[in-house]
C-alpha cells in the first residue's frame, strides 16, 4: 500500500525550504554550497554519492531527504538494483527500523524512476 506521494512531497518541501532560504539566506546559502561541493563528481560519481545520501536517509529516518535523495538517485539514472544494494547497507547498517525505512526509499525512487520514464 502506497502511503506516501513522493514526487508530491518533494514539490511541498521544495516550497517550504524555499520560505526557509528567504527567511535564513546565509545559512542556506551556505548549505547550498556544501551540497554542491559535497556532490561534484571526483573519485565518486554524483550517482553513487547520492546512493550514499539514500542510504543515510534511511539510517538516520529522515522521510524527507528520502524524498530529495531517491528523486536525485532516479535522476542520475540509478537502475532499482542500485537502489535495493543501497538500502540492504542500510538496512545491514541500521537494523530493524531502517528495513522500514527503506521500503519507503524503494516506493519513493520507484514514483520518480516512472515519472521520468514517462517525460522520456
């Protein structure tokens, strides 16, 4: 059962930290620049740090970075496989709550992999 809209979520998040960059500039200025930094492609490429990214969300069960980071990871062109390596590390790493978790980040990347499947 589908509890969650993923692509929905990320557009209503994408409205509210954007309240949050007008209201606190600097700071997410700065983040900003973390995240780019953080995601420029060197001995990684974007695709797997973003995989690293999906992982963590789920560790850490953070629902909406699970969102970003399985949007981000079906726009790198992450192949489901990826994704289900990914979360087993997850999984393996975070026990019980992060299995949960990543049957969140499996439907979440499912939604954005169809809807980008669908714009092709």
């Amino acid at each position: 059962m589908q509890t969650e809209n993923w692509p929905d979520l990320a557009k209503f998040l994408s409205g509210e930290l954007k309240n949050l960059r007008l209201g606190a500039p600097e700071v997410m200025k700065s983040f900003g620049a973390i995240a780019q930094a953080a995601l420029a492609p060197a001995a990684l490429d974007t695709k797997t740090k973003e995989l690293i990214a999906l992982a963590i969300s789920v560790a850490v069960r953070c629902d909406d970075c699970i969102a970003f980071h399985a949007k981000s990871a079906a726009q790198q062109g992450a192949s489901q496989q990826e994704v289900l390596e990914t979360l087993g590390m997850a999984i393996y790493m975070g026990a019980g709550p992060s299995a949960m978790y990543a049957s969140h980040a499996l439907g979440a990347f499912n939604q954005f992999a169809a809807e980008r499947a669908a714009k092709s």
